[in-house]
C-alpha cells in the first residue's frame, strides 16, 4: 500500500499554515458506468483497537474497549454499506464520507477488509492534532487532489477540519466536500461564530473555483451540526451557518455588513453562511447573482430528519449541491435518500445507536446517499 502525504490547509484569518494529512492507494482502479452514487454517514466514534492515549474514556481497555469489539464494528458498518439501497436496488457507494473516524488504519481497515471486493482504491484522512476522532474518505475512484482545511478563528481553532476531494468519474470532474462542523456544545450562539467560519472557507473555495474549474459541480456533505432550516428554529434571529435564500435573510445579512463597516471593518470577502435553496437548479433569487446557492433536499425530499435529539428530528447532516448538478449536461441529481430503514433505524424507527458496553447497534446518526446520472 503506498502512502503519501497532502497539504493540510489551515485558515487563521488570510494567514496558512500546512500539516500533513494522510493518503493511501489500495489497489486497481473501479470501473464507473453511468451513474455514480455518494454516501456520507456520522458514524458515531469508531476507534480501533489500539489505545493511542487521544480516546475518549468508554474506548479505552479499561472500559472494556477491545479489538473484538473494534473489529465487529468494522463488520456492521461494512454490512450497512454493503446492503444499503438508493433507490430500488443495493448500491455500494462509489465515494463514502465517514463522520468520527479516529485515524487512517480505520479507513484502510474498512477498505482492505469486509469492503475489499467492492473496490475501493483510494484513502483519505484528517484529524486536527489533539482531537480524538477525525474525518476520512473511501473512494472507489482515483482522487486527483486531495486537501485538508482546518480553520482557526480569533486564536480559536475548530475541532473539526474539512476535506476537500477533487475525482474524475466518467471523464467529468466533481468536487467534494466533506465536512464535520463544531457541535453546540458550549451554546447554540456561543459556538455559531465557528460553524460560520467554516462556511466561510466553504464558500471561499467555492468562488474559486468557479474561477479555476468553470463549470464542474461542488457537493458538501456531512455532519455540520445546524437544521437546514436552523435560522427560523431559532426565531429568525441569528445568522446562522446556512441560511434560506429570503428576503428576511438577505436584508439581515446586509445590515450586519454594513453596521461592520461604521464600526471601522472590512466587509467580508465571502459570505460566512451558506446559501440554501429548494429549487432545482439552486439559484440566487434575494442575493446578488455572484452568490454560491445550494440545494438541500430536506424541504422536498427527505423525511424527518437524520438525528434525533430529545424526543425530536434534526437534519444536521446534509448533501448540499451547486447549480451545475441541474444543467444537463454532465452528472446530475439522480435521487437523493437518508436511510431510514434497518439496521439504520432500530424498532422505534430512531437511529440505532451504537453502544460500546453491549457492542449492539451502528450510530446515532443516520446516512444520507447521492445518486447521480450521466446525461446523455
């Protein structure tokens, strides 16, 4: 297996600093046809077997953590992905976003084992330094580059970095994103400004590429830890990481913008939230037309939500698209699910979680899945 190292970006206001991140190649190239699909699951703190000193408590030895219980977990996850359906028939994944991986055995454990006839060929892994889980990439297509952002805000630095994966499938490129934004912990508002720092960055590279790559399709997806519909949730108050293509929202932001600007700021360069739409294609009906619109499926076509906290659905993991998944003319939205059947969902129809003392259940966090076709 060959291993090498890629650029870790890290964002401390236009300043950057590089680390490495790690990246394997497994075997020989997959084969694509015309359709392409994508998965991205949380799943739920998945440490190996080897105490590292960086795990949570219930994952070490002596809270009974065992590579018996590490290399059944590999077997039920791998049993999930292999057995999933998008659509009508079971669909391996071709690219699969992993949520809370605690290193790059992990990935190359899942890859090289019970996954290892399905073809995935490539790796890709990070995790900011100190933190006990990181964010990893499966891809049965060769990766043609490979970036690790991490953002620090204020001398504050996000615990969750961001993957950026650039893959050619069917001589078309895409772009991924894959994302794990901070959590609430500590306060909806309290924690706000750096879920809106990474959707900062996500935006910046956004407009960039537009500039680099014309044309070729951007899917964020992930665990981002903010409701779709999160601005109204909270009163229609707060600016919020994403935010809905609206009168209401487009006239807060510009009113946030220029009350930076008596005060002595620069405007931002970018916006610091992304822009959601429910229309195919997502474009810019309240803000101006250089502004990035996304379509998120939670208005039309996913149901309930893909975490369920206190006695209630949130939709915190997404698969966010750009306008070029709509045009026709390369891949486009096929069907779009969140998978909300066994062994997802347990008896109560609510995520099976996973829990390390009995070794029963999967994750707290349900998957989502992207299927694309190749116009004709």
């Amino acid at each position: 297996m060959k291993t090498r190292f890629l650029i870790m970006v890290f964002w401390a206001l236009d300043c950057l600093l590089f680390f490495p991140a790690c990246k394997g190649n497994i075997g020989t190239n997959y084969k694509l046809a015309d359709e392409l699909t994508a998965m991205v699951w949380n799943v739920q703190n998945l440490f190996d077997g080897e105490e590292a000193g960086d795990e949570y408590a219930d994952f070490r030895e002596g809270s009974g953590w065992t590579q018996e219980k590490y290399k059944a977990r590999l077997l039920s996850i791998s049993q999930g992905i292999i057995g999933i359906k998008a659509g009508s028939k079971p669909q391996v994944p071709d690219i699969i976003g992993l949520i809370e991986v605690e290193n790059s055995n992990v990935l190359e454990d899942l890859a090289k084992g019970h996954l290892l006839e399905h073809g995935f060929i490539e790796t890709f892994f990070g995790r900011v330094p100190g933190m006990a889980t990181g964010i990893g990439v499966l891809s049965r297509l060769p990766l043609e580059k490979a970036i690790l952002h991490s953002i620090t805000v204020n001398g504050e630095t996000s615990p969750r970095p961001m993957l950026e994966v650039h893959v050619e499938a069917a001589g078309e490129q895409l772009v991924f994103f894959v994302c794990h934004w901070k959590s609430k912990l500590g306060g909806d508002n309290a924690t706000e400004h750096l879920r809106r720092a990474s959707s900062r960055i996500v935006m910046r590279r956004v407009l960039e590429l537009k500039k680099e790559k014309p044309g070729v399709p951007v899917i964020v997806m992930g665990d981002l830890n903010v409701n779709h519909d999160e601005f109204y949730r909270r009163g229609s108050s707060v600016i919020t990481a994403l935010m809905p293509d609206s009168a209401a929202t487009a006239d807060m932001h510009m009113t946030a913008s220029l009350g930076s600007l008596f005060q002595g700021s620069l405007l931002p360069a970018t916006l610091d939230f992304l822009v959601l739409s429910n229309n195919k294609p997502p474009r810019p009906e309240y803000f101006d037309a250089w502004v990035p619109v996304f379509y998120s499926a939670w208005e039309n076509e996913l149901q309930d939500g893909s975490y369920f906290y206190r006695d209630n659905w949130e939709t915190i993991d997404h698969i966010l698209m750009t306008e070029e998944l709509f045009d026709q003319k390369a891949w486009d939205l096929e069907s779009i699910h969140v998978l909300n059947d066994p062994p997802f969902v347990n008896s109560n129809a609510t995520p099976n979680s996973y829990n390390q003392r009995t070794g029963f259940g999967l994750s707290d966090h349900l998957p989502l899945v992207l299927v694309l076709r190749l116009a004709d």
